[in-house]
C-alpha cells in the first residue's frame, strides 16, 4: 500500500514539474517572439550581431527580474547574449553576497583582484 501511494505522489510530482515546464517554455517563446520584434537582433550589452541559427543565442532579460512583468511595449525587456545575460545574473549574485556579509567580502579577493599587484614593491624591499 505505502508503495503504490509513493508511486502516485511521484507520478503527480512528475506531471506537476512537466506542466509548470510548458507553461514556462510557453510564456518564455510569447515574449520572446515579441522581444525579437520589437528590438533590433543585438545584444544590448557587447553590441554582437545575430542572425539566422545564431539568433538562439539571444535571450530577453527582464530589467526588474520579475518574468511576470512583460508589459507590450517591450520596456522591461532587454536582449543580451547568453554570455551577456549569464553575466548579468551573476553580477546581482556577487552584490548579493557582499550586501548579506560585508566584512566576509571585504576579506575575500574579488574578480579584479590581481595576487602580483604590490609583487614589484615588495621584491625591492627584500633586497
């Protein structure tokens, strides 16, 4: 008895999660296919071009990170590559990060640090 009702919740899990994929794939192409026409085929970060098969590889950013809010006129939207937009989902994670513990990344080295800045200084003083 426990088995079979562990198989019905997994069987209405898996038909939950296929649903919500749909749905999501679906409202992703409806303001994607507006974003394409509305915008020129260019990324609004790194300025590259797209055309033909490599068109897929521009996506719609949402200004706000709210993908419910697709107003008509496209101003919540802006096209970036995926390199683009794999970026600027990044960056809110890192200013995430820094705002819930400031004195851990003050510690920590950063994207810009650069271990050999001061190696000159240093190599003069030991000498």
């Amino acid at each position: 008895m426990k088995d079979s009702i562990k198989k019905t919740n997994a069987e209405q899990q898996d038909r939950m999660v296929a649903e919500m994929r749909r749905e999501q794939q679906e409202r992703q192409a409806g303001y994607r296919e507006q974003a394409l026409k509305l915008f020129p085929p260019v990324c609004g970060r790194c300025g590259r071009e797209f055309e033909g098969k490599k068109l897929r590889e521009l996506t719609v950013h949402h200004k706000d990170h709210n993908h419910d809010n697709n107003p008509p006129d496209g101003s919540n939207w802006e096209l970036l590559c995926i390199y683009c937009h794999d970026h600027e989902h990044t960056r809110g994670v890192q200013e995430t990060r820094c705002e819930e513990a400031p004195s851990a990344a003050a510690s920590r080295p950063s994207l810009a640090h650069s271990p050999f800045a001061a190696l000159g200084s240093r190599m003069k003083k030991s000498r």
